[in-house]
C-alpha cells in the first residue's frame, strides 16, 4: 500500500481530482469482506488519511458483518443550534426534503421553521413547540438522503419525538398526517405549565419502581434507555424522594422545559387524543420497533389514537427495542439524529455482544457533511449496501485509471525438494527424473525393475489438493501415471491393464512408502505391474493398491477415414407427398 501513495500526489496525474479518484475506487473496485474508507476535501487529506492507515494492520480491521440494518431517530434533547445548515448547503437532496417539511410545518406552527433550525439561538430551539417540529424536520430530510444513497434499514424504531419520524418513513403517515401530529404534540406540551424535572439515575428499571412505591401520580420511568439506565419524570419534590431512596447512585440532571412522559402530560393528553382521532393511518412498509412496547410493531401499534396518546405518557422502551433488533437478526444499527447520544445508549445495550456495529451519522464536534460521510463509509466497510453511483451523482466525478491491483505475491508453483532428499545415487540406486519416483532399482540377474517413493501432503501439495470425503486420497490419474512410467523405463509402450483396488491415502501427519514394482515377461512379452505402499514406519505392513499389465504392443495410427458419401445421392429422384399437385 505505501507505494500506492505516489498516486495521490497533485504531481501525479494533476487531471485527476480528488472526487474522480474516490469515485472510481468505489465504482470499479471489487468489494472484499475487508474494507477500509478514507474520507477527506482533497488529496492531501486523502494521502494524509492513507499514510494512518499503513500503519495499523488491515489484517485488525473489523471484516463486513451479516445481519440486517436499523435506523433509530433521535428524541428531544439531542437538538443543537444549526442543525442541518451545512448539510442544506451541501446536499441537494437533503435541502429538497427540509423545503418540503417545512413546507407543511410552517403554517401549523405559525413561523418559519427554517429560520429556528438556521438562526435562532438555543433559547428558541430549546422550546418543546419549536423543538419537536425541529428535530422531525431535520431527521426526515436526513434520512431521505440517505435513502437516496442506497442505504435502505430493514427496520427502524424512533425515541419519543423520533418515533414519529419512524412513522412517517414507514408510510404509517403520510408527511401532511405526521405534521399534524408533531404540531399538535409540540404546542400541547409547550402550553402546559412549566415545571417538573427530569433526571437519568443509573438504576435498573426494578430498582427504580421500587424507590417510586406510591408517587406513581407525581413521577414516574420515562425511559429505560439500558440495562443501568433510566430517567426519571415528574414534580420536582417527587422525584427527589425517589432520588434519596437511590442514594449513592450518580445521576444527572437534564435541561428540559417540561417534565415529559410522566403525569404531569396528563393535561394534554386528549386533545392530543382528538387530534390523533383525525389522522389517517397506513400499514407499515417496512419493519417498526415500537417504543412503546419494546416490540416488533402489530396490529394498531402506530396506527391509533390510543397508541399515541399512550406514547406521550409512558416509558420509551429503547433498551427494549435495541434488543429486539437484535433478537431479529440486526447486526448494525445507525442513528438519525444532530448527534450520537442513542448510539452511546445502543452500545452499552449490545456490549456483550461482538458482532454488532452501532453508528452515527453526525456529531456536535465535526463539519456535518464530513461528519455525515465518515459515518456512510464505516457501514460501508462493515458491508451496508451504498450506491456509489448515486452519492457521487451531480458532483462530475468521472472514472479514470487506477493502480493496478496491490495483490499480495505468494508462489503457487511446487518447488523442488532438496536434492539430498531424493538423492539416490549415494545409495547405489539409479535416479530419476520423475516429480514422484525417487529411485530405480534394477536388479542385476533377473529383468525386473522396482521404483521407489516417499510420498506426503507436506512435501506434495499438488497431491494434497484432492480430497475425498476429507481424507487426501491419490488420485488414480496419479496412478496410472506411475505405470506408465514404468513401462517407458522398462520398454514398455502400452499399459494394457490397471486396476485400482485399496484407495491410496495420504496421512495427515508423516509420509507413506511406494514401491512399483514391474515384474519379468511372459511368453507374449507381457510384464505385471504392482503397487504397494506402507506407512512411514518400519514395522508396518505392505498393502497393494493397484496392479496391472504391460506391454510392447506397437503404438498403431489411426486409419484414415473413408471419404463421406455425399447425401443425397447425385442420382437420387425428388418425389412430392401425397395429394400434393
């Protein structure tokens, strides 16, 4: 790989730029189960990002991974000032979908929504009536570009706010229904009277009901977010009895207006109820994990009044549908949100478990376009399905030469054994120059021969490659070869007979003895051919695999073929069927 560098010097092909380089590596390069993505504006960041990459060890990188996709949208909390700006300028795409958003959305909220995601300060955004509307907004057109990019989830789950994104881009509502909805949900929660505290305690879900006892009416679990992490909602001089009951845990205070999904929603919980009665609901297209039930989406899951209103007031169940996910066969899972704070969660769900990949696709401390491409390249390289095609679309990326392929060179080729180890002049035998026969023995009062051989999986790997039932068996091609080299040392031109009994086959370990032995001719010329072999080992016993006949039978040409008779015959008469004219 270093000596691929010189490639991404501007010196090097200065016709080609950065983006006509990346497209063509992602476009004609095959994909391999190991994969690495370099991101970055120019080929000095792309040089600067291949030189990290030689020194660490492709052979650590994590290989792509099975298993399906999800998606999970972030819920309230995770907004930050500017989210979406650099991705409004930068994506086509992403600026299509947030026109059409806010489109719908402005008129409801009586603003421009647009304005409050670009320019407002945190005060603004922080309201839960600007908030909502903001986060539904940003995650939609976030997950549109996506999806225009190939990158299609088997399911997706959404937390509190993020669930509604998850509706809408399932097809359980239509973006017109789904505004509405977030509308509503927004201005009903911000009219409630302030107050109330929400806190996350590193708790199980157990031991914080337990602490809760009889305040159901003023507190209560509003997420379980992991196996030692909840939040609690509710009044404030509630939820600081529950606190003293967990003493010693570390807990954290969240910067919230309102004290959601605890009793305290109950106050807008049926006009909320009366808005969601008008709504129309479809069937899912793709799989939904719900929140609410921590469950793979059924029947009126998403689908009804009473389930919505019910997710406004209870728990979010997200450590549930992590695993769920997991239980259905989702091994990487990406969050769609203005940062990674379900990705933290969902990792210390799947912690356990080494085959899972948890990505972000924007963080509060990098650009979010780089941000947005880093995260698109690591599911790439852990095997999510990316059209390349598609991403470098409208950039006027064009394809241009490459290196050739850096294969990594090992020999194929069978090399010689020592020249000490088949050796047999120093034993006073006859040498040959077979791959196989080692030495020749012909003994000097009788016309026989006897040839000799060691052979192993080790020392021959061309005979280690065939296989039978995972035992390396000799081929009887190898076999045949054997006699007929007999028969050339011993004046043989034909081998009339092989029969192969015994299967020949090589151990694992050590090596076996070969003898082929050709024995004196008969009265027609014909000589016995045999073949034995023992294990490595001096005691052990012969058995004999094939035997067969030589002999000196004159190799005969084929006859010429006799010339082919034209046809039809140049006599023959053309007769017409029957009842023709």
């Amino acid at each position: 790989m270093p000596h691929r560098l010189h490639h991404l010097d501007d010196a090097a092909h200065p016709e080609q730029s950065a983006t006509d380089l990346a497209h063509s590596l992602a476009t004609t390069r095959t994909l391999h189960d190991r994969r690495a993505v370099l991101t970055g504006t120019d080929r000095d960041d792309l040089a600067d990002a291949l030189r990290q990459l030689t020194e660490t060890p492709t052979s650590l990188a994590a290989p792509a991974r099975p298993g399906g996709l999800a998606v999970v949208f972030s819920g309230q909390g995770a907004q930050r000032v500017g989210m979406g700006r650099e991705l409004y300028e930068a994506f086509p795409v992403f600026a299509g979908a947030l026109d059409e958003v806010c489109g719908v959305l402005d008129p409801l909220l009586g603003g421009s929504l647009k304005g409050v995601l670009f320019e407002a300060d945190e005060s603004v955004l922080g309201e839960t009536g600007w908030t909502q509307p903001a986060l539904f907004a940003f995650e939609v057109a976030l997950f549109r570009l996506v999806e225009s990019w190939g990158v299609r989830p088997d399911f997706v789950a959404g937390h509190s706010v993020g669930e509604l994104v998850a509706a809408h881009v399932t097809g359980v509502l239509d973006l017109g229904e789904a505004g509405r909805l977030v509308a509503a949900r927004a201005g009903l929660m911000q009219a409630l009277p302030a107050g109330g505290v929400m806190v996350a305690v590193e708790a199980t879900e157990a031991e914080v009901l337990a602490a809760i006892g009889d305040r159901g009416d003023a507190v209560g679990v509003a997420a379980v977010n992991g196996p030692s992490a909840v939040v609690l909602s509710g009044a404030e001089d509630a939820v600081e009895e529950v606190l003293s009951a967990l003493s010693g845990r570390r807990v954290r205070r969240l910067e919230v207006s309102h004290a959601f999904h605890s009793p305290l929603m109950d106050g807008m919980l049926e006009e909320f109820r009366s808005v969601a009665k008008e709504v129309r609901y479809n069937a899912p297209n793709l799989g939904v994990v719900s929140t609410v039930t921590g469950r793979v989406a059924e029947g009126e899951d998403l689908r009804s009044a009473d389930y919505w209103v019910t997710q406004v007031r209870e728990a979010v169940r997200y450590a549930d549908a992590v695993t769920t996910l997991y239980d259905h066969g989702v091994r990487t899972v990406v969050e769609i949100g203005p940062g990674g704070v379900l990705t933290a969660l969902a990792q210390s769900v799947l912690a356990d478990r080494d085959d899972t990949t948890v990505q972000a696709l924007q963080r509060s401390d990098r650009p979010e376009a780089d941000a947005l491409v880093a995260g698109i390249g690591t599911l790439h390289a852990r095997g999510v399905s990316v059209d390349w095609e598609a991403f470098f679309a409208g950039t006027g990326a064009r394809r241009v030469p490459l290196p050739t392929y850096a294969f990594r060179h090992r020999r194929y080729w069978v090399d010689a054994l020592a020249a000490g180890s088949r050796d047999a002049d120093g034993f006073g035998l006859d040498g040959t120059d077979h791959p196989l026969i080692g030495a020749a023995l012909f003994p000097g009062d009788r016309d026989e021969a006897l040839f000799t051989a060691r052979l192993s999986a080790r020392m021959d790997p061309l005979l280690a490659a065939h296989t039978v039932a995972g035992e390396t068996v000799v081929p009887s091609a190898v076999l045949a070869e054997l006699a007929v080299r007999a028969g050339d040392e011993t004046g043989c031109s034909s081998v009339d007979e092989l029969v192969v009994g015994t299967p020949l086959v090589l151990p694992a370990t050590g090596a076996l003895h070969l003898q082929v032995r050709v024995g004196e001719p008969d009265d027609t010329g014909r000589r016995v051919l045999t073949v034995h072999a023992r294990p490595d080992d001096p005691g052990a016993s012969w058995t004999r695999h094939a035997h067969g006949l030589l002999s000196d039978t004159p190799l005969v040409p084929l006859a010429e073929s006799e010339p082919i008779t034209p046809w039809p015959p140049a006599d023959a008469e053309s007769l017409k069927p029957r009842g023709t004219p």
